[in-house]
C-alpha cells in the first residue's frame, strides 16, 4: 500500500521514495539527491537527481498555508490549475514551459522538467545579464497563449467550461487584495514601507483619491473580464531564461481575467530591471531593458494581430475596426496594471529584489520614487499608452521629476 494515497507535506526524503514509486523517470536502483530549491512565496520545491546518470527533474508541491506566511491558508488545489495550464501552455506555446511529467492530485503535487541549465530572470537582471531573445519569445509565448483562450478564436461553449475549470477563487483574492487594494489603503495593515519614503507614500499613494479611484476601475476589470487564460503572475521571478531560450513556469494564479495583467506584469518588472540597473549605472544593461521593453510592447501588437487574422473565428470580431479597438483596450490595461503592479511591490508586502536589494538608503529612496511616480502615471494616463516608447519616455520623465524635487 502506497504512503502517497493520503495528503501530507513531504520532506527531502519523501520526494525521492515519491519519485521512484510514482515516476518512470530514474533507473529503480539510482541513488537520488533531494534539494529544496523552493524561494517563491507559496510553494515547495525539490530537485531530485541521479548524479550517475546526469538526470534531473522537479517536484513542486503545494502546502496548506503560504510559505511567505502562515496567516495566510490557502487550498492546495492550486496545483491542479498550475499544471493544467501548464499543459495548456505547452500545447500553444511549445518549448516555451516546461514539460509536466505527472500531476498528483491527492499530494498536490507536479513532476515536471528540470531547468537548471536556465537562471531565473530576476536573478539575471540582477546580475545586470543581457538576454537578446527575451522579446522575442516573452511576445510569442503571450500571443500564442492568450489569443486562442478568447471568444475571437475558441468556441464558446468550449471557452465556457475552461473557464469553470480555471475558477480559481483563492488567488485571485491574492492578486484582488495585494495589487489592487491593500497598496492604496493598508487595510489588512501588512504593507511595509521604508520609514525614509513614509510621508512621500502616505501624501502620493494614500492620499490620491484620483489614483484610487482608477485603481478601483482596473480592479472590477480584472474580477469580471473573462478575457482569456491568462498566466496571472507573469513576472521576472516567473521566468527562467539562458541566452537562447525562455520557459515560463508557476501560473497557480492562471483564470480567465484581462491579457492586459499578463502584458502589464512583464512591463513592470522590466521597469524594476530598469531602475536597478540605473542604480549603479549599468549603461549596456539600461540600453538592452529600454529596448526590450519598447520591443515587449511593438512586438506583441505586432504578433497579435497577425495571429488574430490567421485564427479569427468569432464572426462579429471580424467586422472592420474590431480588432484595433480589442488591441487598445489591451494596451490600456497594460499600462494600467503595469502601473499597479509596480506600486504593490514598493508599498505592499510582497517586494522585488531589485528594488530591496538596492542597500544604499538615499539611492532607494530614489529608486522607489521613481517607480512610484511613473506608476501613477501609467494608471492615470493609461489610454496614452500605445507604443513602446510611450513607456520609456514616461519613465525618463519619472526620472528627471525626481531628480528635480530632490535638488
Ligand atoms: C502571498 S503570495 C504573494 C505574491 O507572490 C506571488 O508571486 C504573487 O505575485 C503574489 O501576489
Ligand atoms: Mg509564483
């Protein structure tokens, strides 16, 4: 009788008497190595290796409370939805996620494949690493994606019941508390900010009633705009990139909401790259970012009206002008989650390591002003934003404003 019949929270030693009993993958007789290499906010993760033969893969199970905090209980089935998108990723966009090998859902758990030949993003960025295909692939991968899980290409009643099947009610909540709430009003009294930026916060942030005000539109947006499959927490620690290839893991935030958070969320954490890199001045990685992010935006506007014209189902979404008004209310939500994104990691409890690793207070009180005062911008004057440029022009002009009012 197998001890994996009933749910309970693995150790190093489990994973690997797990893996042997449940996964054809290693010779019965190898001696395996167990890592936890887990550092997201949720979830546990294991790597399992057989040094003889060189093989590896990953064991990601799901706990009852959050890993960041044990306040925070959460169900498990968040697994079943993050492999199922897993494999409906991997069916649209191939090479683009990594294989999922077994999805278990009484110990709530996936095998997938191993990528530690790849380096998470962030930690890229944070090494100021230049990846010359990130648009590129960050573009396909979203097009490819999100397009075919809209009305415009899938049939209905099929789109209907993924959508059921991707009611994913606990993070959502997540996303609907820390994004769009909580950074406005601390009223669950967990944001964290640095004392040196308090006041600032506390008069551009918390005072702005128009802020709050767009804030509370884009929010109803994402509850109620069952738009496509989206990934739903599309940022750089959701990425694990080399110089040639880029695979997207971890979307246990996955259900159908706005493409826009999708888009929005990989612009913003391309403004934190920015901002570090600005930081200690990184000229050849600021230029690459600058670019990258005005290709993420031209790019995808590019590609996706491309495969909207070779995937279009939908007879009225074929009517003239449809799809250019579908692509700005995109961009829109872009701009505007990009903005609110980046306001919950500065104010809110879930940070970004470019922004706190920045050890130098004056400089992070800078860095976090910058980020600050283009995000109300891009939540405000979000309509505006069309073009890639549009951003890195907001975003020199966030620069230059804080510059001014320190001097
Ligand atoms: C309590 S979870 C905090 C954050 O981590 C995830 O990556 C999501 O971004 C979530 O909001
Ligand atoms: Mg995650």
């Amino acid at each position: 009788m197998s001890r994996f019949n009933q749910y309970f929270l693995m150790k190093e030693k489990d994973v690997v008497d797990y893996v042997l009993e449940k996964v054809d993958f290693f010779d019965k007789k190898s001696y395996l190595t167990c890592d936890e290499i887990g550092d997201g906010n949720l979830n546990y993760v294991y790597r399992v290796s057989d040094k003889q033969s060189d093989k590896s893969l990953i064991v990601k199970q799901a706990g009852r409370t959050a890993r960041i905090s044990e306040d925070i209980t959460l169900s498990t089935n968040r697994n079943k939805i993050e492999s199922n998108a897993l494999i409906i990723h991997g069916k649209y966009a191939p090479g683009l996620v990594p294989k999922v090998y077994l999805l278990d859902e009484v110990m709530s758990c996936c095998v997938m494949e191993d990528l530690s030949d790849h380096l998470i993003l962030r930690e890229g960025f944070l090494k100021h690493e230049i990846y010359p295909l990130f648009a590129e692939h960050i573009t396909s991968y979203m097009v490819k994606t999100l397009l075919p899980t809209t009305d415009v290409v899938m049939e209905h009643k099929e789109k209907k019941q993924l959508v059921k099947e991707f009611i994913n009610p606990e993070l959502c909540e997540i996303s609907e508390d820390l994004v769009y709430t909580e950074p406005f009003n601390n009223y669950h009294h967990r944001n964290e900010i640095i004392v040196e930026n308090k006041d600032w916060i506390i008069r551009e942030i918390y005072h702005d009633n128009e802020l709050h005000l767009e804030a509370a539109k884009l929010k109803f947006e994402f509850m109620n705009h069952a738009q496509a499959l989206i990934h739903g927490d599309l940022h750089t620690g959701s990425i694990f990139a080399k110089k040639d290839s880029t695979k997207v893991i971890d979307p246990e935030f996955a259900f159908f909401g706005p493409i826009g958070y999708d888009t929005g969320n990989v612009v913003a954490h391309l403004i934190f790259a920015y901002i570090n890199g600005d930081t200690y001045h990184k000229r050849e990685f600021l230029d690459w970012v600058e670019k990258t992010i005005i290709e993420v935006i031209d790019l995808f506007k590019v590609k996706f009206s491309q495969e909207w014209d070779g995937s279009v189902t939908e007879l009225l979404a074929k009517e003239t002008g449809f799809k250019e008004w579908y692509l700005d209310h995109i961009l829109s939500d872009t701009a505007g989650v990009a903005g609110l994104e980046i306001i919950r990691r500065i104010v809110g409890l879930a940070k970004v390591k470019d922004i706190t690793s920045i050890e130098n207070t004056d400089s992070r009180v800078r860095a976090e002003r910058i980020c600050l005062t283009l995000a109300k911008n891009l939540i405000k004057r979000r309509n505006e934003f069309k073009e890639g440029k549009d951003y890195t022009e907001a975003l020199h002009q966030a620069i230059d404003e804080v510059k001014v009012k320190n001097e």
